[in-house]
C-alpha cells in the first residue's frame, strides 16, 4: 500500500511546482526591473493615403561627352604617358608612336620644297633674260637690222620663259601643300587630348603595335554626366522631355526629382525599349553607374507610407518599431513596396492608426518605453 502513495505523492508536488513557475505575459511589465525608457524618439501614426503610381526602369550613369581615342597611323607605342583614373588636360600628349616611314615622307617634302624654290629662280632667270633680248631684237627689228624670224624667235623664247615661271610657281606651290600633308601625317604619330577630362580605359601597353582606327584609350568629361533610362515602348506617347522622374542612385544612396531632357527618336527592336536622357549634376559620379528612375503613370492607389528612416533591415528581415497603448516598444515585421519621395510602401505587417517610430529608431530595444 505504500508502494503506490509514494509515488503519487510524489508527481502531486512536482505538478503543484511547474504550476508556481509559470508566468503570465504581463508580469515582465509586472516585475519590480523597471523598464528602459527611451526619451528623444519621433512617432508618427501610420495613415492610407493615395499613392500615386508609377513604373520603376533601369539604366546607367554615362558621360555626356566622351571620345576614343585612336590611332590614325601605323606605327609602336614608344612612350605612353597616361594610366586609367588620370585626369588629362586638352592637348596633352598622351602617347608618341614611332613612324619611321611617315616622317621620312616628311623629310622627302622638305627637301622637294627646296628643289621647287630653285626651280623657281632658275625660271626667273630664264624669262629675265629672254625678257632682256626681246627688247634689244625688237629695237633691231625696227631699225630693220634683223630679219622677220630672228624677231619672232626671240618673240617665242620669252613667252616660252614667262610659262616656264608659271611651271616652277605651280610646281612649288604643290611641292609645299605635299610637305603640308606629309607633316600632318608624321604629326599623327603624337596623339593628343581631344578634351580636358580622366582616362576611363586604356586598351594599348607600351611597346604596343598599333594599326589606323585602332582604339588607344577612352576619355570622358567628369563635368557633365547624365543617367540613361531604358524606358519601355508602352511609354512612348506619355514618355516626353520634360516628364518628371524620380531618381534613385543606389551608389550615391541618394533619391531626387529630376526630370527628362532628351529622348533618343529611336527604340532597340531587341529589349522594346527607348533611351530617355536625365542630366546629372551630383558630385561622385562616374560612368557606368547603376540608376533607377520611377514614372508617373498618371493615376493612384490607396496604401501606407511611412518614412525610410523607420525601416529597420537586419539580414534579410524587414521591420518597424510599433508603439502600443502602453507606450511599450515592439519590433514588427513589414512588407516593403516601391520608394515614393522619401517614403517607403507598406504591403503588409502594419494597420491604419497604428503608431510607429520614425526617428531615434537606433535608440529604440524591444519591451522599452518611448517617452
């Protein structure tokens, strides 16, 4: 019989043990700790309100002027004075390339504008002397001292000397426009800063050989860039320069209005798309940047948006910080939607009335007491 009130007893004291230790979810607030008091945090009380809606598209940061630089001749890269991320002034030298052929073409002009000059003197000298002649025949011819022919002969020297000037004044006049060109194209073996700007890529090494139309290095202009949005064709007819878009650059974490200032009068028949132009003048910017741009579509929809400072984003949860009736903290997972201005649409997790921390939200910790 005592066997078995013993162990009865003994389950009796363990049930009336667990019983004590259970708590109520109030007697945290119940305890004598006080609880943390957190003074200096904003809350707002989320409201529906109209949304307007828009389409988000995508593209990238590009330099309004750019230029490739290329080879126009032939030749090796002797000296290469530039690497990528240098900024260059207009008409710096960049690169020499070594054309050997080109600049002795260049010598040859030189010497045949030498050879066309004494030509020249020796054709004046010509007609100076014919010129001379002619007159003493003629004086002869009229004193009747020499016959007909021995006039008309020298007559025809001295036309045939004044042609042979016109011959040598061409023929210089050609041999220095040939010595012109030759010395632009040996120019060509020094390339040169179109533009003031920096060195985005160089596709050439030193030592290089290098042939016409042969890409060196590219240059942009870092004072004016411009984001270019790949715009759907549906937009087309609503799409216009002068259209409003809100612009989002991840990079730069930054969100303004801007609006359109050129489209391209032509789509991609591959993506269905067509370029829209937004001039930038953010400081950081660089070529190839990643930026979103949000359409209006013209019409709305009701929602919830609360400031971007009250997201509260650990790893890959998304969160507010609510405020109940008791005044106490609690950390509530959200659903987030698309960036109106600089607020952030609410899918799911907070109701309409409800209160929330919108700034000091780093103050905030769960079971606390926003004052």
């Amino acid at each position: 019989m005592n066997k078995h009130i013993f162990p009865a007893a003994c389950l009796m004291a363990l049930f009336m043990v667990m019983g004590c230790s259970k708590k109520s979810p109030n007697d945290d607030r119940n305890s004598t700790v006080p609880a943390r008091v957190v003074k200096g945090a904003l809350i707002e009380t989320v409201k529906v309100v109209p949304i307007p809606e828009t389409m988000e598209v995508v593209g990238a940061v590009r330099a309004r002027t750019s230029a490739v630089v290329s080879a126009r001749i032939p030749g090796v890269i002797i000296i290469l004075k530039v690497r990528e991320g240098e900024r260059v002034r207009k008409g710096q030298m960049l690169a020499q390339l070594d054309a050997q052929e080109n600049q002795a073409t260049a010598a040859v002009a030189v010497a045949g504008i030498d050879e066309a000059t004494r030509g020249l003197d020796e054709a004046m000298s010509r007609k100076r002397l014919a010129d001379t002649t002619f007159e003493r025949y003629q004086k002869l011819f009229n004193e009747q001292a020499v016959t007909r022919q021995e006039f008309d002969i020298k007559q025809t020297e001295k036309e045939v000397a004044s042609q042979g000037v016109h011959r040598a004044e061409s023929r210089l006049k050609q041999a220095r426009e040939g010595s012109r060109a030759a010395s632009a194209i040996a120019a060509y073996t020094r390339i040169t800063a179109p533009f003031s700007g920096i060195i985005t890529s160089k596709q050439a090494d030193l030592g290089a050989t290098v042939f016409p139309a042969q890409p060196l290095m590219t240059i942009e202009d870092e004072g004016s860039y411009q984001l270019e949005l790949s715009v759907p064709e549906s937009l087309a007819l609503s799409v216009r320069p002068g259209t409003a878009v809100q612009v989002t650059l991840d990079a730069l974490n930054t969100t303004f209005r801007a609006r359109i200032s050129e489209i391209v009068p032509a789509a991609d028949s591959a993506s269905r798309t067509f370029i829209a132009k937004i001039a930038l003048g953010q400081k950081g910017l660089t070529s190839g940047m990643f930026g979103r741009g949000a359409i209006s579509l013209g019409t709305s929809a009701n929602g919830m948006l609360v400031p971007r400072n009250a997201i509260v984003e650990r790893g890959a949860l998304t969160s507010v910080w609510i405020i109940e009736k008791d005044a106490f903290a609690r950390m509530r997972l959200v659903r987030v939607g698309k960036a109106v201005g600089g607020k952030v649409e609410i899918l799911s997790g907070l109701s309409d009335g409800e209160r929330i921390v919108v700034g000091g939200v780093e103050k905030v910790s769960e079971g606390s007491r926003v004052e």
